[in-house]
C-alpha cells in the first residue's frame, strides 16, 4: 500500500502543478517554464510567479504594410 499512496500522491502533485502552468502559458516562461517552477519549488510559488511576471513584448509583423 505505501507504494500505491506514493504514486497517488505523485500524480496529484502533478495535477495541481498544471493550473499555474496553464495561467502562464501566454507569459515570459510560457506554460513549461512555470510547470517546472511549480513543480521543483511548488504549485503556490509556481503561481506567484505567473502573477509577478510580465507578459511577453509584441514583435511588430514584418511584411504587412500600413494601408492609408
């Protein structure tokens, strides 16, 4: 039973580790950035980072022209 407890456990962590990740998704780090913070460090720091984090800067789109 302890080894089914643990992979349980695991699989939890897991899951609860997924929501900061899919909050940062359009972030800096993107959604694998924040699931591995959440993850090493843990899911409550994982999405203190996602709320401290800038969003990506626009690259302006080459090969479209202004129309006047």
């Amino acid at each position: 039973m302890p080894i089914l407890n643990s992979i349980v456990f695991s699989a939890l962590y897991l899951l609860i580790c997924v929501p900061p990740a899919f909050f940062g998704r359009h972030r800096k780090w993107g959604f694998w950035g924040y699931f591995w913070a959440s993850l090493l460090m843990s899911p409550i720091v994982g999405l203190l980072f996602v709320l401290a984090s800038d969003k990506p800067k626009r690259r302006p789109q080459v090969g479209r022209k202004v129309q006047s």
